[in-house]
C-alpha cells in the first residue's frame, strides 16, 4: 500500500473511547477545498509505521462524523506497507485520555 490512508474494521466490541481520537487540529478537507476542516487525531503505529488515527468533525455540529459508528477507523501513514490480501491488521493506538 502506498502512502495515503487505509480504512480499518475493527471488532464490535471495541469501546468508542477508542473509535474517537482525543486531539483535534484545524485542517483542509480535500473534498470540499472551500473551507476549513477540523480533525480529531490519535498517533498510531500499522506494522510499525508511524501514523494518526484521523476522524473528521462536522463544520455545522461539532460532532465526530465517519465510519466510526460502524466500527471501522481511518489510518493515515507517513510511509509504504506491504499488505497480503485478507491479512489481519493490529493498529497501536497511542496517547488515550486518562480517564478511560
């Protein structure tokens, strides 16, 4: 896989304390190039590349918007992994809040 991001499904009884990132950062939304976009972001490690957990927040709400209510997560890498077709992924999710 080259550099960009890889969408995960992780397994059904994952808590959402772990689906939703605890950073958030202003950022441009690639699709809509007109306005600015926040993100909430997570560092991580897929295969020991270092990356971020990364979930959109809604302009109008404020609320995390994404996949994450079907428990799946987005990862975006800083480098290329190789990947075997149907391989089994394990993300490290780094800095949790500690609380949870």
């Amino acid at each position: 896989m080259w550099q960009g991001t890889i969408n995960i499904q992780v397994p059904a009884e994952t808590d959402e304390p772990l689906l939703i990132p605890n950073k958030r950062i202003p950022g441009r939304d690639s699709i809509d190039l007109d306005s600015n976009q926040d993100f909430l972001i997570r560092p991580c490690k897929l295969k020991g590349v270092v990356g971020l957990q990364i979930l959109p927040v809604d302009k109008a709400t404020g609320e995390p918007r994404g996949h994450h209510v079907s428990k799946i997560i987005e990862i975006s890498l800083k480098e290329k992994i190789d990947l075997r077709p149907d391989e089994e992924l394990e993300v490290e999710l780094q800095e949790f809040d500690e609380s949870y």
